[in-house]
C-alpha cells in the first residue's frame, strides 16, 4: 500500500503514480484534480506544477497525461499568453511581436538591445519598445517625440484636426482656410501651428492663398517665400571630443492602471501622456486611460477622447 501525500490515504500501486525526477508517489486522482484546479484558475506560473513534496517542477508529458486534450491545450495556450513555457535557458525570454499587426511570439536573449521578428521582420528598441532606431544615433527620448510628432501629423491629416499652440485644445478644421480661430481666442495656422494675428490671415501664406497654398518663413520681421531667404554656409569648427555621462532615467510618475507598473522599459506613456501602454506579463501590450483606468484599443485610442478637448469621454 502507498500513502498519498496530498490526501493521506492509502492506495494499491496500480492506483499511484510515481514521479520520474523525484520518485515520490501520489495517488492519480490528486494529482488529476489538482493539476485541473490549477489550470481552470489559470495558475499557470512554472512554479505551480510542481510535486507536492519536493517541489521539483513537473514536465509538460506530466501534465498533459493526467488532464483531457482540452485542458492540456488550454494550459499551453495560458502558458504562451503569459509568456511562461518551459525549456527556457536562464539568460532567455519568451516575447511578443511589438507590431500591433502581428501576433508572433518568439525567444529573445534577456540582454539584447532589440528584437527582431521571424515573422513580420520588424525590429524594435527593448529599452523604449518604440521601431529600433540605435543604428540611426538616436536617443530613447528622441524617439519617443518622434513617434509622438508622427502620430500628431497622421491624426492631422486623416481626422483634420490640430492643437493650438497656446492653450493645447484640439480644434477641427471642419471648412474654409487654414487660419484658425480657437475658442481662448488665439489665431494661428492649421498647416504648421505656428500662432498669428489677424494682419497675418493672407500674408502668412504662399501667394496669399490661405486655403491651398503651403506656409511662408518668418525673416527679418516678415514672412517670405522660403526661396527668398539667403542661405548660410555652415560655419567650419573644430571637433572637439566631449564625454557624455548618461542620465539614468527614472521611473514613470503614472503607473500602468491595470498592473502597477512604472519601469520605462516596461510602461510607457503615449497619447500627449494621456494613456498608458504596458508591455508587462499580465498586460501584453495593452493600453489603458490614466483617467478612467479603462482599457483602450491600442490601433484607436483617439475614439476614448473628445477629440476637441483631448478629455476622457468616461470621467
């Protein structure tokens, strides 16, 4: 007879089963029981399928011979969406695509400067989770406002609308000229954001044509056509070598709503500092409002804002 460390029961050895790494022996129907309770409650950590006794971690032929198929597939799906499987070596990381449009998941080395997916072949910064731009010389920071400038000119052109530059309230341009009136009374350009004044209203732009003609240069007092402005030869200085000190950059003041989390590696904040975005095992790239703490479609975050005010359209 064999005493089954879970229940304390005694059982014939038909009705065991022992474990291969550690030798210990449990009855099946514990074993069967506790590894569906796990999986059912999505307790799906490597360390949670382990022996009872030892806590030497169980292989997947373990669990998948004392669970249905259906049970054993949803384990594997649980185990890939929380990036958790086993086999992994201790300087290796399971990961998720960074395209919004591809939902390849793949093995990383946890030190890598950025990954790059089989599938869709797109390569991606691991410190600020933006497209890789090192090899490019540019910065985390200045990434981040280029990507933040990108998305304010394709929210530009295909919603028509812009931000005054005094008051930062977005504005539609719903008809007429580029001259725009925002409600704090500020006039200024919807090509270019610069502010103006009323005597500005035609000369601001390129023949005095407001409505399709692009924007003029502010020179010696004035605006002229960018073709009027003397060009200056780049003046010849002597390089010299200057040590830079990196800064290291600090947490996120706003935590991620949904997991607490303020690494910049991990949270960042996207949308005018408006949403969080979260990289984070429980998150998986998904995108949450600071000020509802609701979750927002990470391809049309600017459906959960008024987009006159920028405000959050559930607070």
């Amino acid at each position: 007879m064999v005493e089954c460390s879970i229940c304390y029961c005694n059982y014939k050895e038909e009705e065991c089963y022992t474990l291969p790494n550690c030798l210990h022996q449990f009855c099946k129907g514990c074993l069967s029981e506790q590894l569906k309770t796990k999986i059912l409650s999505q307790q799906i950590e490597l360390s949670d399928f382990k022996c009872p006794q030892c806590g030497r971690l169980f292989s997947p032929e373990i669990i998948e011979h004392f669970v249905s198929p259906e049970l054993f597939k949803k384990y594997c799906d649980f185990a890939l969406q929380y990036n958790s499987i086993m086999g992994l070596e201790d300087n290796e990381l399971l990961t998720n695509c960074l395209n919004e449009k591809c939902t390849e998941k793949f093995v990383i080395w946890k030190d890598a400067e950025y990954v790059q997916c089989p599938s869709c072949k797109m390569k991606f910064c691991r410190k600020c989770q933006l497209e890789y731009h090192a090899d490019k010389g540019i910065s985390c920071e200045q990434q981040k406002e280029l990507h933040k400038d990108q998305f304010y000119i394709d929210m530009k052109k295909n919603l028509q609308v812009c931000k005054c530059p005094k008051c930062n309230n977005m504005c539609e341009k719903i008809s007429g000229c580029n001259f725009m009136y925002c409600r704090c009374k500020t006039n200024f350009c919807f090509l270019c954001d610069v502010e103006l004044t009323e005597a500005y209203h035609f000369t601001h732009w390129q023949n005095d044509d407001p409505f399709k003609s692009p924007c003029r240069v502010w020179y010696n007092g004035t605006w002229v056509d960018p073709s009027k402005v003397p060009k200056v030869e780049p003046v010849k200085q002597e390089i010299k070598v200057v040590q830079v000190i990196p800064v290291e950059e600090k947490e996120n003041k706003i935590p991620c709503p949904c997991c607490g989390n303020k690494n910049k590696d991990v949270s960042k904040l996207v949308f005018f500092d408006k949403v969080v975005q979260c990289q984070s095992v429980k998150c998986q790239n998904q995108a949450y409002c600071i000020s509802c703490q609701k979750q927002v479609q990470v391809n049309d975050i600017i459906s959960h804002f008024n987009q006159q005010t920028l405000l959050c359209k559930f607070k």
